[in-house]
C-alpha cells in the first residue's frame, strides 16, 4: 500500500496538471487510472488515486461500502490474510486465508488518510456488506456476515452482524441468526447473509434487509432464499438474547410459500426474494425495501417494493416497469423531494418474441412520484449498469456510477464511468477505461460540489479514489 505521503503527493499530480488538459495518475506501468484513452471525445478530468492496495490472498470479492459526514469518507472493505502457524479463530481451523474487514477514513478536504486501514473483524466469508452512519451516537456502523457457525451444513459463519465504534475500538452484536421454526432445535439456527443492506434512522434505530436461506443445507434452501427484515431498537440491549428470541425481531418480507397438512409439508411455491437488495427510511420514518425477486412457478421476473404499514406488516408491490427482468443491482436512495429513487441495473430482460435475451446489460433510473412510478432508461451504445451507485447532488441533480461491460457487438469494455443529470438531460461520461477497474462502486457527493467515487482495480488489486468538482 501506498504511504500517505505517497498517496497525498499523488492526489496533487492530475489537479496540478488539470490546466494543462492532464487526464489521469500515472501507473507504474505507464497507463493512467483516469481520462480517456481511446480518442474520443469523451475525455474527462477525474483525479485519481489509490487508496489501498489489497492482499494477494485469494480475496473474493472487496464488497466496498462508504459513509461520507462532514467531509469525511469512511470507506470499508474486505481484505484476506495468509494465516500463519498458531493463528487461530472463532469460526474454526485449517484455514489458508482468513478476511479482514478492514476500515479507514479519507479526509476530503486535507487530501489524506486520517484513519489508517484498521481491522474490524476477521471472518471466512467476504459474502456481503453495508454500513451507514448513526447520527444520533455520532458513529458509522457496519453489517456482514459473521457470527456463530451454522449449526448444520458446514456452511461456516451465518449470522448478519453488526459493528460499531465506542473509545475501546470495535464491538459487534448480534442482528438475525436466521431462525428455522419449520425444523428441531439442532437446525434452528438457519443462514443469513449474502445480499444485506442498513439504514438508521434518526433515533439511532437500525433498519436491515437482508437473505435468509433456512438450514443453508441443499440446493433448495441456497437458491431459494427468503428476504428478511429486523428491526433493532436503539435503546434495547440484544448480546444477551438467546437464539429463541430472535423469533420476535426477524420478519418474512417476502420469499417462498408453504402449505402444510396435518402439520405435514404439502406443497411449496419457491421464489428467488432479495437476491439484490436496497432499503431506505422515508422522511416519516417508515423503511422502503426495493429488492429483486424470481417468481419460480410462473417464471416471473422484476423488482418489487415493500413498504412498511400501520399495521406493522409490508405492502408489496412489483414495479410494472421492470416485468420480467433479471435485476442484479439497486441502489435506493431518498432524493431531495423527498420520494425514492434507484440506479436499477437489468440483465436480460424478456423480449417480444418470449425469448430471454441475456446479453443484454441496461441500467436505469427509477424514481416515485406522488401518482406511482417513472422509468428513464439510460439509453447507450453500450451495454452498461453493473455495480451501480447513486447520489445527488446540492442542486438534486443524480449521478450514477456504473460499470461498461460491452458493446453490443460484443466487445468487452470493463470501463468505470458516470450518468450525471442536469437540465433535464443526462450525460454519460467514462471515467476510466484503464485495465478493469469499476466493481464495487461507491458514489458521494460533498455539499460543495465535489463528487467522490470509490471503486476498485481489479489488475491493480487495489481500491481507488476518484475526485471531480462538479
């Protein structure tokens, strides 16, 4: 990794040399992490910088996840670890490698590291992540999966944990350990985890959407999970709960329906609930999930939205826009107005001919309105949308980070780049096109203007930072 003097001295380079039509940091290699390289007239004036470089350990998937307060960004990740001779672990032995969930803060307006990349929790799985901040204990907190070891099925850790900061470092608690009730008390604690996401609202509240896959045990329980829900109250103390009484906080949002006969299994309809997911706390304080969702026995695809009611249940809907479409990606957001809007990226969407054409990557923009719901396709020459993320700007202008996958002849792109909208219009603009890099994305925007986008490089195997005034 590079030291902070280095990375400091580095972000200087392209705002130095803006003047002077510099379009990107120099690698060692020769290349650039910014700017255009193709010769087109999409060039762009990002700055460029590495954050971290990550571990060559066999590290799945980085998972990044960013908070920004005050001119601060709080970015975690994950990163793995070779395990050396005595290093031992909750969640088991004989391990090669181990991932660290890894934290660090950038100060925006000095340029640097204030945080130094520290060590959250170590854990087997880099399977999901999600942080947001807690304004009411002046602290971000961070959810994964982790925890105890699923009791059956050699799944490995399966519970949604939760993390916080206090003056003695990092502490985690318990948020869903995915209750089985259909089975004996040896399975009852279940699989949770994968696709999650958290929001606080402003009494310190933590809302989470999250996977349960029952057992975790076959092919059933692993392909056909359930969308859960918890909530955890900000003045209610939950290390000491025993595993019966997470019967009372975790919530069936949506997923499969079973019928029983005399207390007998009689038939099932499976479902594909939360495979992507994305929750929001409206400004009355009531949670918005937008989530993905396969309809097995009628092969129905799309997004739904649940919202939660007076009765203290879900509203559900589909969004008829998306029918029968795979969604892989959402980020929901609260825009200024005060309705939810989502980057949505599609991939294969049912054409006229009742043909499924997976080919296709699309990204679109979806916003509420007080009479439903309105779709604007980001229409391209490319097939775009993956890892999308979503913010506005001081005006409420929304920009979207995406990942270019390919033309639609087939060329592969594999470019980071945003969709910015602006007098009703939007510009889609490349922000690199150097070697891979756009997974992951992470997008703020400051209350003076300046974009700040995070995404990682995955030749470089490292995380970068992308700046511009907007």
């Amino acid at each position: 990794m590079k030291t902070v003097q280095q990375i400091f001295l580095a972000s200087l380079v392209p705002l130095l040399l803006a003047g002077c039509g510099a379009s990107g940091v120099e690698t060692t290699d020769g290349g650039t992490y910014s700017g255009d390289q193709q010769g087109d007239d999409n060039s762009t004036d990002w700055a460029a910088i590495e954050l971290v470089e990550l571990g060559e350990n066999g590290l799945l998937k980085p998972n990044i996840q960013t908070i920004l307060v005050d001119n601060e960004l709080h970015v975690f990740y994950y990163d793995a670890h070779t395990v050396v001779e005595g290093e031992t672990f909750d969640f088991g032995e004989e391990f090669d490698a181990v991932y660290d969930l890894m934290y660090l803060v950038w100060d925006v307006d000095a340029g640097e590291i204030v945080i130094e990349p520290e060590v959250v929790e170590v854990l087997d799985n880099s399977s999901g992540l999600s942080a947001a901040y807690d304004a009411s204990s002046l602290q971000p907190n961070v959810i994964y999966q982790g925890g105890d070891i699923v009791d059956s099925c050699q799944v490995g850790q399966g519970n949604i944990m939760v993390s916080s900061e206090d003056s003695l470092g990092w502490y985690d608690e318990t948020a869903a350990i995915g209750l089985v009730e259909r089975t004996v008390d040896v399975l009852s604690d279940g699989l949770v985890g994968g696709s999650m996401d958290i929001a606080i609202d402003s009494d310190g509240n933590q809302h989470i959407s999250y996977q349960f896959h029952y057992e975790g045990c076959d092919g059933i329980n692993l392909n056909y999970p359930d969308l859960h829900y918890v909530l955890l109250d900000a003045n209610t103390d939950y290390s000491s709960l025993e595993n019966d009484a997470y019967a009372a906080l975790e919530e069936s949002v949506d997923g499969n329906l079973y019928s029983y006969s005399s207390g007998v299994l009689s038939g099932a309809e499976l479902n594909v609930a939360g495979g992507v997911n994305s929750i929001v706390i409206n400004d009355a304080g009531i949670p918005i999930i937008l989530y993905s969702h396969q309809q097995t026995n009628t092969d129905a695809y799309g997004l739904k939205v649940a919202v939660r009611n007076e009765a203290d249940d879900w509203s559900i809907e589909w969004i008829d826009e998306f029918e029968d479409c795979v969604v892989e990606g959402i980020d929901a957001a609260l825009n200024p107005e005060g309705y939810i809007s989502a980057a949505v990226y599609t991939y294969g969407c049912e054409s006229d001919d009742d043909e499924r054409d997976d080919d296709w990557h699309k990204l679109h923009y979806l916003t509420q309105t007080a009479s439903g719901w309105t779709v604007e396709p980001l229409y391209t020459t490319k097939q775009i949308g993956q890892y999308p993320s979503l913010a506005f700007d001081g005006e409420g202008n929304p920009m979207i980070a995406y990942y270019e996958i390919e033309t639609y002849s087939g060329s592969e792109l594999t470019n980071l780049a945003v969709a910015y909208k602006e007098d009703g219009s939007w510009d889609l603009q490349e922000v690199s096109n150097y070697s891979d890099i756009g997974k992951y994305n992470q997008l703020k925007i400051t209350d003076e203007g300046k974009a700040l986008l995070v995404s990682y490089y995955d030749a470089g195997n490292s995380i970068l930072l992308f700046e511009k005034d907007l």
